[in-house]
C-alpha cells in the first residue's frame, strides 16, 4: 500500500503553472495541516501532560529523527533555552548523521538501526526521561530503532508522524499521526508533513513550558536576554507588569538579570 506521504500530487504539470497558479494551489494544500492536527489533540494532551511530569522530576525531553525531520527537532529544542531560560540539556535534538547533518545531508544515515540509541547514550539517557521520534513516513530505520531501545529501557516513547499505521507508530507509548495526505511535489515532506511536524513541535514544548512555570500570564518571563530586543521586551513587560518608569525597569532587569527575578525582587 502507497504511504500518503509518498502518494501522487493531486497537481500535475506544474512546471505548466504561472507564479499565480502555484503558490495559490500550495498554500491551497497548506489549509489542510491545522485541519489535521486538530484530530490529534487529545494525542498530543498526552504526551504534554507526560513530558511535563517526567520533567518536573529531573527528567529531560528528546527528538529523534532524520533529515527534515531531525532538523525540525534541533530547531525546536535549540529555541526553548532563550525562549524560556531552561538549561541546554534539558530539550535535545538528535538528528540522524551528526551535526553536520543540519545543514548538509549525510549519505544513510537515516538508515542505522543502532546509532539512535548510541546517540542517545551519550547523553546518558534514563528512564525518567522521554524520546519523541519524528518521521514524516513514520519509516525511518534510525527513529524507530531509537525508540524500540528506549521503550526497552522503560523511557516513556511518542512519535510525529503524517501517515497511518507506521512502523514507527507502532513501537511507542503514544503516537502522533498528522495525515496530511500528498504532497503538492510528490513525495516532498518538507512541505505540508514539514509544517504538521513543526506545528505539532510549537504545540507540545510550547505547552510543556508553560506547565513548567516558564510563563506568566503570556509573557516569556524566563527568556534569555541575548540581545538588545529581548533587553527591551524584557523592559516593557517590567513596565507593564510593575507600573514603573522605563528607568526604573531597566535598573531592574539589570540587577536582577531576568525579568521573573526582578519581579519577585520587586
């Protein structure tokens, strides 16, 4: 049976289409994925509620996957240190290859049945922690051997996936199962089953976060003061929050060094 993912675009000759014709018929196609992960809420519930547990108890939260995919991974655990002043170790993305596999493809990787679980090893991995594989086919030979040794070892397993009844889903606690169905360029995931994976990647460590503590209100009141624009946005929210001069915020946050500290030093 045809993977969704890999199934035939519904377009054709679209090198025949003006500049008009296909951004219209892609962001036609793109409607589809918010539609989609809506039916996977109650899935998603599951795996926050989980993380947040486990991670309120030392534990640490894990991407695993392979090109696109594993790139969507890094991406997301690299931006919740600023966003919400946790410490780099606490949300790691693992891709396929290395590193060096972020910016260029690494030949096979993906292909490695074993090296997940190496990967993961070298962050001496537990089992209060939780490993997320994500994979677009949901076939991937590196995330599903990854979670197979995690559930093995007792850590807590989900999956992102866009097609139904994967190998992979069926190898952890939870599956995620986003069909978005074909892609505009036959076989080209890093279009809508892409976006379902990034959204889905916002949804769960957004929502961790905030169960953490990591915001108040709807401010990012953890955030990492890393340049002169967040200095300022930490400003504002003191501002807002405090009823004070902008003087007077600014010799906070400068004393106090983030915008959660200086209020409670308030």
């Amino acid at each position: 049976m045809t993977k969704s993912t890999e199934a035939n675009s519904k377009y054709d000759h679209l090198e025949a289409m003006s500049v008009t014709q296909l951004l219209t018929n892609i962001n036609k196609e793109d409607r589809i994925v918010p539609y989609a992960i809506e039916q996977q809420i109650a899935q998603i519930e599951l795996v926050v509620k989980e993380t947040a547990n486990r991670m309120k108890n030392g534990g640490r939260l894990f991407y695993i996957g392979a090109g696109t995919s594993g790139r969507l991974g890094v991406v997301d655990a690299s931006e919740c240190p600023p966003t919400f002043g946790v410490a780099h170790d606490q949300v790691i993305g693992l891709i396929a290859g290395g590193d060096s596999a972020i910016r260029k493809a690494v030949e096979f990787a993906e292909d490695d049945t074993e090296q997940a679980w190496k990967d993961l090893q070298e962050h001496h991995i537990t089992d209060k922690d939780v490993v997320i594989g994500i994979a677009a086919s949901g076939t991937t030979p590196y995330v599903i051997g990854g979670v197979k040794m995690s559930k093995a070892n007792g850590i807590f397993t989900a999956c992102i996936v866009c097609n139904d009844d994967s190998p992979l889903a069926a190898e952890v606690d939870i599956p995620i199962e986003v069909i978005v169905g074909p892609e505009f360029v036959t076989g080209s995931t890093r279009m809508k089953a892409g976006t379902a994976q990034k959204l889905v990647l916002n949804m769960i460590s957004t929502a961790v976060m905030i169960q953490l503590g990591k915001v108040k209100g709807n401010k990012m009141v953890d955030m990492q003061l890393s340049n002169n624009k967040l200095v300022k946005r930490g400003i504002q929210m003191l501002m807002t929050e405090l009823s004070i001069s902008y003087e007077e915020a600014k010799e906070l946050l400068d004393k106090y060094g983030n915008v959660r500290n200086a209020i409670n030093n308030f």
